[in-house]
C-alpha cells in the first residue's frame, strides 16, 4: 500500500467548488451515490426530489465526461440499491452548457465581490 493511502478521504459531493475547504456532505442532506462513468465516487444532493425525480435519475453537467464541457453524464438508479446510481453513458446538451456557463458566472462574480470587499 502507498504511504497516505489509509488515510480517510472525504466524500465530495457534486457541484461543491473546488476550493470549498469542506466540500463533503452536510447533515440533514439526501444524497445518492454516482458509481462508474466521469463522476464515479461523487454524491449527489437530492434533498427535496420527490419520487418521480428520483426513480428517473439525473442528467449531471460534466466536463470531464466524453464530451468535454457542455456535456452531461446520465446517472439512474441501482435496481435493488436505489441510494446508488449507476452511470447510463453520455450526452450533449447545449442547455447543459448553458446552465454551466451560468455556475461558472456566479463562482466568478462571488469570487470578484469577495476581491472587492476584501473578504
């Protein structure tokens, strides 16, 4: 085993910036585990989802997946193990890409804000 490999590694849940010092799951969340394809290993916050939402899975923006940014990786449900989602494949989405576009936006303009407020 390599040195530092029995250290405990936090979970990271999508859509967590980068940067975020805690990007781990919060209490009193719902997450599902993403298992295989671009986002293997991530949770996703499902807080709030009702049934139906839940049974489909989701399309997640992703730019690590085959299609680079823009594209989105498809996750849904474990028959029998529904708090694991399997990986479905990829898609492109320009809708995808827009909402991205839209979350680099506001990391960027917290971040100019901060600058500016000194904080």
């Amino acid at each position: 085993m390599l040195p530092g490999m029995d250290e405990f590694v936090p979970r990271r849940v999508y859509g967590a910036d980068h940067d975020d010092p805690d990007p781990g799951p919060r209490p009193g969340r719902e997450y599902r585990e993403l298992v295989g394809g671009p986002l293997d290993g991530l949770l996703v916050d499902v807080t709030g989802w009702d049934a139906e939402s839940l049974v489909e899975g989701a399309a997640l923006c992703t730019e690590i997946g085959l299609y680079g940014p823009g594209g989105r990786a498809m996750y849904g449900p474990r028959n029998g193990q529904p708090a694991k989602w399997d990986w479905e494949g990829d898609s492109l989405s320009r809708a995808c890409s827009r909402a991205c576009d839209r979350a680099v936006f506001r990391v960027l303009y917290r971040f100019v804000c901060d600058e500016r407020s000194g904080g």
